[in-house]
C-alpha cells in the first residue's frame, strides 16, 4: 500500500504484523497504521502520544463520518475511546469503521504490552 504525505508504506523496519504497524515518529509519538476488515475503509492512520490521540486519518470509506470520528476523538484518551465505538455495526455488517477502529487501538495495546499481535 503506498500513500503519499506523512504516511509511510509498510516497511521492514516497522513491527507488528500485516494489519498493523507502529513506527515512533518525532517527539515520542507512534505512527499506528491499521489495515480493518469488513469495512470500505482500507488504511487508518493514528498518532499517538501518552496514549491520547493526536491525529487520525482514514483512508477510503465515508470521507464526511470519518472526519468527523476523527475529530471528536483527537486529544482523547485511547481507553476511553474502545467502550463508546467498540461494537457498532454498519447497515448490516456486524462491524463499522468506528469498531474497526477500536479494534486497532486494541492492537496498539497489546503491542506496546508486548504481546503478540495476530
């Protein structure tokens, strides 16, 4: 997946697995890249820093709800974003953008936990 800007194709030197990537950027944040299933969405992007979110960017799904996910959630803490999007189904999908999300924020946990991802 190559997209321009900021972001930065998934590279050897990031961790994780194939759904997702953390690489810490300037000023101690992590750039977290996660690829969700189940959804038009194909790549979100976070920073994160202290476990607040700094940033976050979706790349393809409902451009209007996405941006405006993303800016309800910058400059909240990670925890308390899971118990408020985790769950949501989209139409008649059992999941969303917003869960999909969460599902990302999980990973990053665990990762920055050390555990396996996958």
């Amino acid at each position: 997946m190559e997209i321009t800007g900021d972001i930065i194709s998934y590279k050897e030197d990031w961790k994780m697995n194939e759904d997702i990537q953390i690489k810490q950027v300037d000023g101690g944040a992590d750039l977290v890249q996660y690829k969700p299933s189940g959804v038009c969405c194909k790549l979100m992007q976070m920073r994160i820093k202290d476990d607040i979110i700094e940033d976050v960017e979706f790349f393809g799904g409902c451009n209007g709800n996405l941006k405006g996910i993303g800016i309800l959630i910058r400059g909240m803490n990670i925890n308390d974003i899971i118990p408020k999007l985790s769950g949501l189904p989209c139409g008649s999908r059992p999941t969303s953008c917003p869960d999909q999300l969460t599902k990302g924020i999980e990973a990053y946990i665990k990762a920055k936990n050390g555990a396996v991802v996958g």
